[in-house]
C-alpha cells in the first residue's frame, strides 16, 4: 500500500490497484494537490505491468463534493496536461490556463489511460466530483448513491469536464442543469451513466470481482477495446465538444468577475447549500456546493 497526503494507492489483488481519494474529512473536496496525487497514482498504476486494472474509490461518507474553492490555484507541480502558458497571468485569463490544466486536462488525460478504469461511487458526488467518475469507463454506483452539477447557480454552464449530453442525454443533461436537482443511482442507470447498482454493503466486493473479471482478458486487448470507444466518442465530436463548453465555463468566470470580483456568482453558495440535501457538509474547505 502507498499513501500520499490525499491519495492511497491499495492492491487488494494481482492485476488491480485500487486508489482511494483519502480526505474523508473534507468530503474528497478537491484541491489541486488532491487532484495532482491522484494524477500521479493513476500514472504510476498505468506503467506498471503488473496492474491489469484501476479501481477508483473513496474514503468517508461521500465520493467527492467537488472542487475546493479555498485551495487556491497553484499548482503542486509542472503542468502534465497542457503546456504551460498563462497560469501567472491572473485574472480571466490565467484561471483560464489554470481551469484548462488542472481540470480539463487532467480529465481528458485520465479518460485515456490505456488499462479499463472502474469507479465505485457512495454517498453524494456533486459537480467536480463527476469530473472524477465520468472519465473512468465503468462506474459501479452504490443503490443510495446520488449525484448533481448544481453549479449554473454559480453563473456557469456546468462542471468543466463536459459530457453532460453523453452521460446523461440531452433532455435529461439540461434538466439536471437547469434545475440543479439531485439523481439518484437508479436514474443515472437508466441514463446510462452508472453500469451497475449494488447494496452499499457489497460496492467494494463486487467492484473488485468485476475488476477480476476484466483483468482475466489479455490487456493489449483491452487497450484496444478502450481506444476504440474512445475514437467513436471523439467521431462524435466530444472532445470539440469539451473545449467549447471549456470556453463558455470560462466565459460565466469572465462575466462574474467583472460584476462581483470574483469569479462566481455570491449568490451561488447559499443556493447550493440550501437545495442540498441529507446531513450536513464540511463547508469550511468549500467542497460540497462551493465547488465550480
């Protein structure tokens, strides 16, 4: 087992590695030193020959509650994703660079990891947290599991990583937004988003067995399989698609910055919190409904 700040990395088996977001405390709100681990787990589970499969997972109540707010935007390393420019620039344009990198782009990089990626989701995962779970190719969904992208009360489009349509087709994709209402498990399944639903109790065991299951294939063959997914998605023009939703998040950033001061709108906040439902949230690192 190997354990970061924010990350571990788990090898419950031979040919699956698990990684675990480990800020419980937090709700896996996601700053970009989280986010940065976990890029640098899933790149060291990648060239290891040994590890046939990624697991994703997470540690407390809830798979993540996104993006945290008050983490800053510094980078914890070099860019890995996008070639450095703008970052220092401040203002409109260097969160631009830095929403292109650390969330764009890390996004992009690890929806093609060449070895099948299965995420286990529990509790609630609002809005960054997707950004987590809809790069990996398989999601198993615990059955009280719940998910949203609240976040157009922030004056943005939606979650930066933008497969809304995909996910959850475009009916549905602009309902969820228009309206930042929860879907439970069975809903997402029947979008199409999550694979399978399971008791809570039994999320991890048969995550792993499917994961068995999938590591018993020759890998080079699975590396095709997901290449070729892959392709077909970008036939479609998804990832045209992702960078002009990228430019028009961006754009929700710009408008709010030049009316507020900052870059969502100060309302947003109290909307989120109040629409969220269940037990109350670590908001003091700004995760669960401060999350763009």
């Amino acid at each position: 087992m190997q354990t970061g700040r924010f990350i571990r990395r788990e090898n419950p088996e031979n040919g699956i590695a698990r990684i675990v977001l480990a800020r419980p405390e937090a709700r896996n709100a996601q700053s970009p030193d989280l986010l940065y681990e976990l890029d640098a787990a899933f790149t060291s589970a990648a060239a290891d020959d040994s590890v046939r499969v990624i697991v994703l997972a997470a540690d407390g109540p809830d798979f993540s509650s996104g993006h945290d707010l008050k983490a800053g935007t510094a980078l914890p390393c070099p860019p890995v994703a996008t070639i450095a420019a703008g970052l220092e620039s401040g203002g409109a344009e260097g969160h631009y660079a830095f929403e292109c990198e650390t969330y764009l782009g890390l996004c992009k990089r690890w929806r093609d990891i060449p070895k099948p990626t299965i995420a286990q989701a529990h509790g609630r995962t609002i809005a960054g947290g997707l950004m987590l779970l809809w790069p990996m190719d398989i999601i198993v969904a615990a059955s009280t599991a719940t998910f949203s992208d609240p976040v157009t009360a922030f004056g943005v489009n939606g979650v930066e990583y933008f497969t809304h349509v995909w996910e959850l087709g475009a009916r549905r994709a602009k309902e969820i937004l228009f309206t930042g209402r929860t879907m439970t498990a069975h809903e997402a399944q029947t979008a199409g988003m999550v694979n399978h639903i399971v008791d809570l109790d039994e999320l991890e065991s048969f995550t792993l067995d499917l994961a068995r299951r999938i590591a018993a294939r020759p890998p080079f063959g699975l590396r095709l399989a997901k290449e070729s997914v892959n392709r077909c998605l970008d036939a479609q023009g998804q990832s045209v698609a992702l960078d002009s939703a990228m430019g028009l998040h961006n754009l929700g950033h710009a408008a709010a910055l030049a009316r507020h001061g900052q870059i969502v709108e100060p309302t947003g906040i109290d909307v989120i919190l109040r629409e969220a439902k269940g037990a109350p949230l670590n908001t003091a690192t700004a995760g669960v409904g401060t999350d763009d």
